[in-house]
C-alpha cells in the first residue's frame, strides 16, 4: 500500500480536545521508560521534543529526568496552548517551555543535549527534513528516540488495527487514527531514510504491529 499523505498539522480544535481528552498514559509512559532504560547515563541537560502536542510526554520526561529542561515544539497554537496550561497546572512551567512553529525553522542558540518525538513524522510530507534537523539540533554523541505509526500493508489491516486498538474512541480519533496509518512509513523505509541522511548506527525496533522506534546516539 502506498502512502497516503494526512494534514501536516493538527489545527481543528474539536480535533486537538479530542486527541488531548484520549487516553494514551501507557504508551505515552511507555515511551518515556524506554528513553530511560536505552540511555541509562542521561540525567540531565536541554531535551528537546518535536511534534510535543498538548504536553503529556514532556511532564512525564521532566519527572522521570529531574535534571532537565524541555522544550516542546509543535506547529499546531491550539497544541501549544493546551501544552502551556496543562504544564502550567503541573507546576512544571520553570523546566517545560514550548515554542509554537514548524521543526524545520526552528533555530536554537545551541545545540540541545538529546531529543525525542512521538507521532510526528507521519505528519511530514517529506521525512527526510525531520531527520535533518534533529541532527543539526543536537551535539554529536545525543541520545535519540523516535516513535511512530507503522503503515500497514493495506486499508483493510489499517481498519483492523482501528477496530481492535480504537473501537471505544470518539469517530473523530478513529478517523485520524486511520489517516496515520496510511501516511505512516514501513520498517524498510525508515531504514532507508537513516541510510540516506548516514544516520544507520541509529537502531530500528518494531515492538508491535502498529508502531516502529528509532533509538540511538546520533
């Protein structure tokens, strides 16, 4: 099954309430506890977390990494907006700021210590940008992780996967949540998206049938 490119942004908010109404405490605390488990030795310095949405990871990476500072980017104001209050009412604000533009303009003093992003690349016309900048937005030796939607290898397995992970969800989240699915990218094309940008000492895992994680120190 081809591609099939979605929004680049999420900006509708009955879109952005519903996303940030969703349940997604497991895998979100899950993709957390993965960055602490693959870089152990990490325990302070400036993160940052591209395509951030309303904030749940980088409050649950500020607590389980005392010792940083965050900085959320996400393209969408009304994820931004949400992400500041949401933050604001953790008592988090002093370690958590966020920046409402585009991964591909942002521009930083320095570079950042490491850096994670869940659900974004699935959004990007063009991966091989996403790529680009987190290399360029890093010091050299920075721990990695990356983890987004695997695409399936048709329209009727992506319906399955919404049926058997989101039959509860409101139409809204399992109509997006199909429409990741066709605009996510295979194992085999990750693979080649590392090779091209020589990033292959970054580690591929698929750890079920609808995600795929990118870890390593670029």
């Amino acid at each position: 099954m081809n591609r099939t490119l979605e929004p680049e942004l999420m900006d509708d908010a009955a879109q952005v309430l519903a996303y940030a109404a969703a349940d997604f405490s497991q895998e979100n605390q899950g993709f957390v506890d993965r960055f602490c488990e693959y870089f152990q030795d990490f325990s302070e310095g400036h993160v940052l977390d591209f395509g951030c949405g309303p904030g749940d990871i980088p409050i649950r990476f500020a607590r389980a990494v005392p010792g940083c500072r965050m900085t959320g980017i996400d393209a969408s104001a009304p994820m931004v907006r949400l992400a500041e209050a949401t933050v604001q009412q953790a008592g988090l604000s002093g370690r958590i700021t966020f920046r409402c533009e585009r991964f591909q303009a942002v521009a930083l003093g320095e570079p950042a210590d490491a850096a994670i992003s869940n659900s974004l690349l699935h959004h990007v016309p063009n991966p091989l940008q996403f790529w680009h900048k987190l290399r360029l937005a890093l010091k050299p030796g920075s721990p990695v992780l990356v983890m987004d939607l695997l695409r399936p290898a048709s329209p009727e397995e992506a319906l399955a996967i919404v049926d058997r992970y989101a039959s509860g969800a409101p139409d809204i989240l399992k109509m997006d949540f199909y429409n990741s699915l066709l605009a996510a990218f295979t194992e085999d094309e990750v693979a080649a998206q590392l090779a091209e940008m020589n990033l292959s000492r970054l580690m591929i895992d698929v750890p079920d049938d609808r995600h795929w994680i990118v870890g390593g120190l670029v």
